[in-house]
C-alpha cells in the first residue's frame, strides 16, 4: 500500500515552500557594500594586530638575546687563561 507522499510530490512541495520562502527576502540596496566595508575593516584590523605581534616577538627576541649576550662570566673561562697555553706542547 503506498501512502500519498511519494518522493517527487515530497520534493516539489518541498520546493514550493523554499521559493514562497525566498520571494520573501529582499536584500537592501547597499548590503554588499555595508558587508564589504566590515570585512576590509575585520582585514584591516587582523593585519595590523599580526604586524604588531610579530613586532613584539621580535623585540622580546632582540633584547633576551641582548640580555644573554651581556651576561658575563665571574671567571675567566679555561679556555683563554691567560699566561699559560691550556695544550702542552708536543716535544720532537
């Protein structure tokens, strides 16, 4: 026994009631401009806050580096001692 909804009527009102249901909407005249504006100005806007980021990242970068490189040791070193040769010398 097969019931009064078959797929095509299902499809064809389901159809009608999306276009009656689009005719409604009427877009304003300058929608697509007022949404172009407002997403030039959220671009706008994430390219400058990147742009400082990376600014900031690269300050904080350049003075630790600064920081570490001006940290110097109490002692100095084993390497450059001084007066002795830190390798003996090899005899002939």
């Amino acid at each position: 026994m097969m019931n009064d909804a078959s797929p095509d009527r299902t499809e064809r009102e389901l159809q009608e009631a999306l276009a009656a249901l689009a005719g409604g909407v009427h877009a304003a005249p300058d929608a697509y401009r007022t949404a172009r504006g407002e997403w030039l100005r959220r671009e706008r806007r994430r390219r400058l806050v990147l742009a400082v980021l990376i600014a900031v990242v690269f300050a904080l970068a350049t003075l630790i580096g600064l920081w570490v490189l001006n940290q110097t040791p109490a002692h100095p070193g084993v390497i450059f001692s001084g007066t002795t040769a830190s390798l003996p010398r090899p005899h002939p």
